[in-house]
C-alpha cells in the first residue's frame, strides 16, 4: 500500500494512478490472450508482480513499463507515458515536491552523519535500511529508492558532492558486511567520476548532526531538503538556505581531502571481511 492508495479502493481504476496503470496493463494483456507468467516472462519478473501490479498493489519498475509499451501492439508508448504519474504519486506526499526539484537540479550536496544518502544507496543497503522502518511494502519502498537514481544517470545529469562521517562507512548495523562492501564499492565509483566529489569527515572532527541537502538549479535560488522526522521539508527562505550553505561550507573545510576520502574508504573497504 503506498501513500496514494492508502484507504483506496483498488479495484476502482479512477482510484489512483497506480489503479490506473494496472487497469491499463491487465486490459492490454487479457485483448492478447497472454497468461500473467507469459507477460511476466517477458518483463524478467514472476506472476505475482505482474497480479498486483494490475491490482494497482505495487509500483512498476520503469522496465516493467517499458516491456508494456513493446509487447502490447497498440500502446504507442503509452505505458512510458504513464509510468512517472504512478512513480510520482507512489511518493509521500511530502516528499514529492523534492523529488521533482532534485530531478531537476544542476547541482546536489548532501551531507548526512548516520547513513549513506538514499539517492546513492545500493539495492541491497537500501533495503536493509528502509526495513527498519517496517514500511507496508518494502518491495515498493526500494523500487521507488532506485527508481530515483536514474536521476544521476541522464544524459546531462547534475554534478554530486557528498559529505559523510567517517560513522556512515564504519557503521555495522546496514544488512552484513557483503552489503557493506558493496555500498562502499558503490561510493568509490562515485568518487571516480569526474563530476563528483566525495569527502569523509573524520570521526574526531565534530560535525552537524541533522543530514540535509542543497539543490542548486540553471535558474532560480538554491533550496534546503531538510530530512526530519516524520517529515522532511524543503526551504526556499533566502537566509536559511544561506546558514546551509555556509554549515556547508564548514563540513567540506572539516572534512578530508577528495583522495584522502578515497583512500580512507579503501582502507575500511579492506577491512570489512565478507
């Protein structure tokens, strides 16, 4: 159940946009005679994503639209089409105005003292963390966490710095030490690429302790995603937005070098023991 169709009739294709996708699906599929595990077959997954997919139960990967489009012979594109509408109300309602604002982003820092942000977590640390939570469908909760990455994988995408306490990559309570290496592969990938940095506060240096982030954008002010509890929030204020930058600032002065960074996550990488 996700916030959209939380208290939904589901069986109501008006209900929601992902009712509506499934509508869609199981109309198209059900005109070519095709079983649920045939169609499954072909979006490389099992019969029960498919089931409730078309019962509006899950979110759609963006593969599983794109199979829609190519196996269906009138979609005409359509299923692509629909796909962002039900991943965007598959979001809490709070935090879809960030989600439109970050895919729109030239440039994103993220600072965050406990955990690695969502937005470079691997499948595997993500489900471990969002399992914590004990959300109604965890399936769903990560689906949409990837989902939101490909934010960084456009053709023009935005330029990434990040800052972490050294807490974040030494941390054992996210899955075992497996999923552990494989996130700090992950950041060291980042790390690579030329348009980001990465940058590691030391853990004898005290930082902030509230994870937040900076959106910067071609035109127009920067804003604050501020991740709190329950909710986040964005703020567009001009002098907040300027006490973040400059808090900032001050964790990038704090925090090691890029290659020192680096060279520390290596460090801890040779140390965790799969």
């Amino acid at each position: 159940m996700t916030a959209e169709t939380d208290g939904a009739d589901l069986t109501d294709p008006a209900s929601s946009a992902l009712a509506h996708f499934g509508h869609e699906v199981k109309l198209e599929r059900e005109a070519l005679g095709m079983p649920r595990a045939a169609f499954g077959k072909e979006a490389s997954c099992g019969y029960d994503l498919v089931a409730k997919v078309e019962k509006g139960q899950r979110v759609p990967p963006r593969e599983f639209a794109e199979t829609c489009d190519r196996v269906f012979p009138h979609a005409n594109g359509r299923f692509l089409r629909l796909w962002p509408l039900a991943l965007k109300f598959a979001y809490p309602t709070w935090f879809r105005k960030y989600v439109e604002l970050e895919e729109k982003a030239t440039y994103i820092r993220l600072f965050h003292p406990l955990l690695v942000p969502g937005l470079v977590q691997t499948e595997e640390y993500a489900r471990a963390v969002l399992r914590g939570g004990r959300p109604d469908s965890l399936d769903d909760a990560v689906t949409i966490r990837m989902e939101r990455q490909r934010v960084l994988a456009k053709e023009d995408p935005p330029r990434l710095w990040l800052v972490l306490s050294e807490y974040v990559l030494r941390r054992k309570a996210v899955g075992d030490a497996a999923v552990m290496r494989g996130q700090l592969q992950r950041l060291r990938a980042i790390a690579e690429t030329p348009r980001n940095v990465v940058q590691v506060l030391p853990e004898n240096v005290h930082g902030r302790s509230n994870p937040f982030g900076i959106l910067s954008f071609p035109d127009g002010a920067d804003v604050v995603h501020v991740d709190a509890f329950p909710t986040g929030y964005v703020v567009a204020d001009t002098v907040p937005v300027a006490e973040a930058q400059n808090a900032y600032d001050l964790l990038k002065a704090g925090a090691l070098p890029p290659d020192e960074s680096a060279a520390l996550i290596d460090k801890i990488m040779k140390d965790v023991h799969v």
